[in-house]
C-alpha cells in the first residue's frame, strides 16, 4: 500500500510533510542528477523518514538512502544513468504514516543544460 496526492487515503491532512519533492539537473557525461527531499519533521525512532527510494519507469529500484532517525532533514541525492528517459518515482517511507510516491517525466527537456 502507498499514498500519493492525489490518494492520501487516512493521512489526508498529512500530504505536505510526507509527499516526496523531485529536482533535477544535469550532471557531468550526459547523467542526471536526482534530489529528493521530503519536507518531514525527525522526532527521533519515534516518528521519522526511514529511508528514499528511486524507482524506473517499471519499479525497479534505481537507488535508495536509509536515514538516521537521530539525523537531519530527508534528503537524497541520486544519479541517472546516461539516457535515461521515461517517469522515475521517489518513495518517501516514514515509520508511522507508510509509504509515499511521487512522480515526474524525464525527457529531452529535463537532460538539456540550464543557462
């Protein structure tokens, strides 16, 4: 079972803090650089985000970050491989209010270098 926002299921009131955020830009030899982010409070094992995952166009796990509960705020930093084009999903797993997904469109565009 995941949540999106468009399906927060009970955790309705909890979309902001729990949604992941998907900023990219262009990395050396033609790659793409992913940053993830999840704007969630860490309140110790209590109540935190355990972990991003990046997903391809079928679910497939591209890469993750585990965080320490005891840590900073949730963000990830991950790299495309060269070419890729299509969605990708970033999963936010928070240890109290389940698993969370957020997609966006990799394409032309998205590789084009910024001025």
């Amino acid at each position: 079972v995941y949540f999106t926002r468009d399906a927060p299921g009970l955790w309705f009131g909890d979309i902001d803090r729990h949604l992941p955020e998907i900023k990219t830009e262009s990395a050396p030899g033609g790659s793409l650089s992913v940053t993830v982010s999840t704007p969630h409070p860490t309140e110790g094992c209590r109540h935190y985000i355990l972990k991003h995952k990046l997903l391809d166009a079928r679910f497939r796990l591209l890469s993750q970050k585990t965080f320490d509960p005891n840590g900073g705020a949730p963000v990830s930093r991950h790299v495309l491989p060269a070419g890729y084009r299509g969605p990708i999903y970033a999963v936010s797993v928070c240890s109290l209010h389940d698993l969370w997904i957020e997609g966006v469109m990799i394409d032309a565009e998205a590789l084009a270098p910024r001025l």
